[in-house]
C-alpha cells in the first residue's frame, strides 16, 4: 500500500502527463481548426492563445469560482467550534496547513475539498452533514477531505476539469467556424481529395475528443475517491468513522445538492444528485458505488 507521500508524488508526476497528454490533443484540435480556415499557423495559435488565458485564469481563480457555484460562505470558528476543532486537529495529523472552512446551507449529506495546493485549499461541507453527522464520522469525512488536500488530488482533479473543459471549448469553436465557413468552402475549388479526407478526420476527431477527455475525467475521479478512502483511515486510524458516515450519505433520503451542477460533481465525497441504477449514469458517474467503497475500508 503506497504511503500518503508516495501518493502526493505520484499525483505530481500524474498531473505532469496529464498535462503532456492534453497539450498533444489541443496542438490537433488547433491543427484541425487550421485546416479548417486554410491556414494551419493561424490555427494552432489561437489554440495557443485560448489555452493559455483560460489555463492561468483557471489556475488561480478555479476555486473561488467553484465556491461560488456551490453557494459555499466562509464560517467562523464561533459559529462552527467542532468544525474549526476537527479542521485543525486532522491537519496538524497530516502536517499542512489548516484548510479555510466553507458551509452550504443544504440538508444534504455531502462535502468537498478545492484549492490548487495545501497552501491554498479550503474544505467546504453542508449543513445537513454537520447536524447528522457524530463525531467519528465527522473526523471521517474531513479526514477525506483532508487526503485530497495532502495527496494534491485537488490540483489534478482541478487541472483535469480545466483542460476537459479546454477541448470541449476549442472542439465547440471549430463546429462553429466548420458551420459559417460552409459557404466559403463550397465556392471555393480544387480543394483536393486528401484536404477532404483531412479535414473529415479532423471534424470527427473535435467530435470525439471532448467525450474522450471526459472518460478520462471520470475514470481519474473515481480512483481518486478510493485512495482518498485509504488515506482518511490512515490518518484517523479508524475505519468505522468514515464507513459509518459513508453509511449515512448513502441512506440520505434527499441527496441532491442544490447548487451543484455537472462542473464540480466530481469534486464532492459522493455524487451531489439524486441517484438513478441505470448503466448509461452508473457508466458516467463522477463516483463509485459506495457500497464498493465501504467494502474496501471493511477490509482494510
């Protein structure tokens, strides 16, 4: 079993090819978007130029947006003590430093982690998990929370969303100028059969490479969530806290968060919408069955 360290590095060298692997697929989409208006140059650098702005603008300012989104308020240890308590006690247990605590006002059982390091990471939970929860459980879930923090699961989860949503915008962009260059393309002539051939490739490769980085995305985040399980019990050495909390969001009878959306779902410690068994959403479920992450904890 790889320690917690082990998993930070791990996630650091992740982050690196995660980020190898997107460059590649935006330098295509941006050749595509060259073939697309006849000059590949001009093509691949507005990929460049797009890729750059939303990265760093995502990068620095992803979380407050993600708070924002959620509807999450800061708190004050005056207003939540046992909240404050947990917070410093587990960070001081996983040596960083002490998160900023967020509240939503929801009756739902959930809670998340943002930031883009442990220098700049909040932990965000709901209302109805600090009223249901007792206080093994509690250290549970923020000892969850708390992994994702140290593992730096949050700049990669963080940095997969951005560049997930990367493809997805530039992909968009060339359907469009595909669409208001129609009319150009049928006027102009001896185009050429390999343009014609390329320029289908590359079409249905801006089709497919948004659904493709999206698997990735998901796959990435359920792992994500069973080393974050292994971790919290490692950091409280108590595995009946955070399988007794998981055993309550999965009994919540209203588990839909009302703020949460298709953006930041994968950041939550379980799905933020109402559950459906069906394969298509099991199949593209940001989370995996709880039942199986309860399983594992037993036999730890």
């Amino acid at each position: 079993m790889r320690t917690m360290f082990e998993q930070a590095r791990a996630n650091k060298t992740r982050s690196y090819l995660l980020i190898g692997f997107f460059i590649v697929v935006l330098g295509l989409l941006g050749a595509v978007l060259g073939l697309v208006w006849g000059n590949t140059y001009v093509g691949l650098s507005i990929a460049v130029v797009i890729s750059l702005v939303y990265s760093i603008f995502s990068y620095y300012t992803g979380d407050s947006l993600i708070l924002t989104m959620t509807g999450a308020r800061p708190v004050t240890k005056k207003e939540f003590p046992y909240l404050y308590h947990t917070l410093e006690g587990l960070s001081l247990a996983a040596g960083i430093p002490t998160p900023k605590a967020y509240v939503i006002d929801d009756s739902a059982l959930n809670a998340f982690a943002t930031g883009r390091d442990p220098q700049h990471a909040s932990v965000t939970v709901t209302t109805g998990l600090l009223n249901k929860m007792d206080r093994q459980e509690l250290e549970g879930v923020i000892a969850h929370e708390m992994s994702h923090i140290q593992n730096y699961d949050i700049r990669f989860m963080m940095l997969t969303a951005v560049l997930v949503g990367l493809v997805t915008l530039l992909s968009d962009f060339i359907m469009r100028s595909m669409w208001y260059s129609r009319g150009s393309r049928r006027e102009s002539r001896g185009g050429g059969q390999l343009q014609i051939i390329l320029l289908v490739v590359g079409v249905l490769f801006a089709i497919l490479a948004p659904l493709i980085g999206q698997l990735i995305k998901l796959a990435l985040s359920r792992q994500r969530e069973y080393l974050a399980d292994t971790s919290a019990v490692i950091l409280t050495r108590y595995p009946p806290g955070l399988i007794g909390a998981l055993e309550k969001i999965k009994k919540d009878p209203d588990p839909l968060v009302d703020n949460a959306n298709h953006a930041t779902a994968h950041l939550f410690i379980s799905t933020p919408f109402r559950e459906d068994k069906s394969f298509i959403t099991s199949f593209f479920s940001t989370h995996p069955p709880i039942d199986d992450r309860i399983k594992r904890l037993r036999e730890i």
